[in-house]
C-alpha cells in the first residue's frame, strides 16, 4: 500500500525556520516526482514546491510565493522528502501536504497524498 | 501563470442528481487538467486526469471532458459520499495551479 507521512510542522514564530519531512513507503521512492501543496485554513489548494526524480536530475521548481524561502529536497536512500522553510510568514500558515506525481498511470499528477502537517506561523 | 475558474462556487443537489462542474483556464492546457474530491479534515483525492481519465478505484459514475479552455467534471447520480469540494488542476506548465473549488452540497 503506498503511503506517505508527513512530519515536522508546528508552531513557529514570524522569520524562523521549519523542515517538513516526507516519508514514503509501499513504492520504489525514488521513481517518483514529488511536491509539497499547502492549503490555508478555510482556502483552496496551492502548489508550493516540486523535485524531479534523480533520474531526471532531481531538479525543482517553486510557487514564487515561496521561491528563494523555501527549498525542496529528497534522500532516496531514507525514501525521505524535504521542505525546508526560511523566513516564515503568517501568510504561510497552512497545512502542508505531500504528494507524489504518478508515473505509469495518471502521469505527472497527484496521484497519492499525504495526511498533511499543520504549520503555524505566529508570535 | 495560468488561472483556473471553477464554476459555480456551491452546488446543492439531492442524492441521486446529476452533478456538472465546470473548470475555465485562461489559456490552454491541452488535456493536461485533473480533478481532486477533498472531504472535510482529508487530504485530496485525484479523481480524473488527463482531461477524461479516472483514477485508480474511482467509480464510472465520475467522468471529465474536455480541452483546451473548458473542462467539465461529471457526476452522473451523486451518493451520499460525493458531497465535497472538487479542484481542478492543470500541469501544463508551471506554477502547477489549482482552481479556487466547487463545493457540492446536500440540498
């Protein structure tokens, strides 16, 4: 059964930082695309982050909301996902989900998430 | 950046109704559009992508059409679990967008 767990978030203060963990397991980790998407209270969803699989040289690609704040990372030896979050806002207030793209069906899409980590920003 | 519209914002329909909700992107995407169902306190669930295809495990009473500019999601008997919000998704291009939600409701 592919899952994906999501770890790290709580309440930090405005400028501080956070890294959120991503753990897969039930699938061969490292084949797959990954991104982070957060959803506000009450609001919609928002793309924050992607990484390529090392396959495709493991490169990324940011919301601009987050870019040069945030950085997305992946230890595919641990079947880890990272977020690392810099000089948070309130504006990021959000719960943060992982999800995987799909490579074989539904390529490219999220086809599994995470249960999500709430992440607070706030003094 | 290429934005999404659902529309409407809230649905209310009875159990056993059709359910047609529509996604407008402000330029094309090709069929390069999914759909997500998210229930309250859940994480999203892909229900269609690439425009008209379901997901694993989604049941043939959700269907999609559609391409270029206008896509639609098609429920075609809502049951009691459907009631939720939907997100449309495109992955044409980056940022990857959602649209901003259609809430269907219990009427």
């Amino acid at each position: 059964e592919v899952q994906l767990v999501e770890s790290g978030g709580g309440l930090v203060q405005p400028g501080r930082s956070l890294r959120l963990s991503c753990t897969g397991s039930g699938f061969t980790f490292g084949n797959h695309p990954l991104s982070w998407v957060r959803q506000a209270p009450g609001k919609g969803l928002e793309w924050v982050a992607f990484i390529r699989s090392k396959a495709y040289g493991g490169t990324t690609e940011y919301a601009a909301s987050v870019k040069g704040r945030f950085t997305i990372s992946r230890d595919d030896s641990n079947s880890i996902a990272y977020l690392q979050m810099n000089s948070l806002k309130t504006e990021d207030t959000a719960v943060y989900y992982c999800a995987r793209d799909g490579v074989e069906m539904a390529t490219y899409y999220f086809d599994y998430w995470g249960q999500g980590t709430l992440v607070t920003v706030s003094s | 950046e290429i934005v999404l519209t659902q529309s409407p914002a809230t649905l209310s329909l009875s159990p056993g109704e059709r359910a047609t909700l529509s996604c407008r992107a402000s330029q094309s995407v090709s069929s390069y559009l999914g759909w997500y169902q998210q229930k309250p306190g859940q994480a999203p669930r892909l229900l269609i992508y690439a425009a008209s295809n379901r997901a694993t495990g989604i049941p043939a009473r959700f269907s999609g059409s559609g391409s270029g500019t206008d896509f639609t999601l098609t429920i075609s008997s809502l049951e009691p679990e459907d009631f939720a919000v939907y997100y449309c998704q495109q992955r044409s291009s980056w940022p990857r967008t959602f649209g901003q939600g259609t809430k269907v409701e219990i009427k």
